[in-house]
C-alpha cells in the first residue's frame, strides 16, 4: 500500500513560481518501480493530466501547454516527487494531485492506483 501526501501549494501571484512536494510512505522504486503523475482539478473543470515520470526519472511527459514552465522530477532515495511551477497564471489555479502507478506508460488517470489528498494552488493576478 502506497500513501502519498502532497505539500507546497499556496497563494501566490501571477509570475510567480512554487515548488509541489510528494511524498510517499513507501519505497517508490523497488520491487515495484511506479510512474509518477501530475494531476490538477479546477473549480468546476475535470481533473487534468499535468505531468509524469517515470521510475528512474529519465522519462517525463507534459500536457503540452504547460512544456516550459513545469517541472517534474523524482528522488528514489527520499522516495519523493517533486512539481517546479514557474510563470505561474491564474488559470494554473486548481487542486493539484500527485499519483502511482504501476504502468509503466499510464496513459489516463485510471491508470494510477493510488492518490494523494491534493494540495491547493490558487494563483491571484
């Protein structure tokens, strides 16, 4: 069983970066080596694919509007993945979930098996 917490969202203004933390209760990168995500929900919209990684971090993929200013990133050792927000907009603002997942190529959010509870970004112009 994987639990994942989510830290590091806040207010913050347009232009402005953040740094999303994830944190898992287990090994991320053992027997069972799992792809991280990205996800992100605004008030209103269906959740988003935002970004993942894969379990050695050598591979990431983006939703393609926000290739440039996110960042992820993953630390085996500290069994942690990581969200580098930079340029931030008003419309990046949403609740913004990390997740695991055993594919190795999870192509939609059904594809992850475990979930954190979210953390807020809400970005004030």
């Amino acid at each position: 069983q994987v639990q994942l917490t989510e830290s590091g969202g806040g207010l913050v203004h347009t232009g402005d970066s953040l740094r999303l933390s994830c944190a898992s209760s287990a090994p991320l990168y053992s027997n069972w080596s799992y792809t991280m995500g990205w996800f992100r929900q605004a008030p209103g919209k269906d959740q988003e694919f935002v970004a993942r990684i894969n379990y050695s971090g050598s591979n990431t993929v983006y939703k393609d509007a926000l290739k440039g200013r996110f960042t992820i990133s993953r630390d085996n050792a500290k069994n942690a993945v990581y969200l580098q927000m930079n340029s931030l907009k008003s419309e990046d603002t949403a609740v913004y979930y990390c997740a695991a997942s055993s594919w190795a190529t999870p192509l939609r959010g059904e594809h992850y098996e475990y979930w954190g509870q979210g953390t807020q970004v809400t970005v004030s112009s």
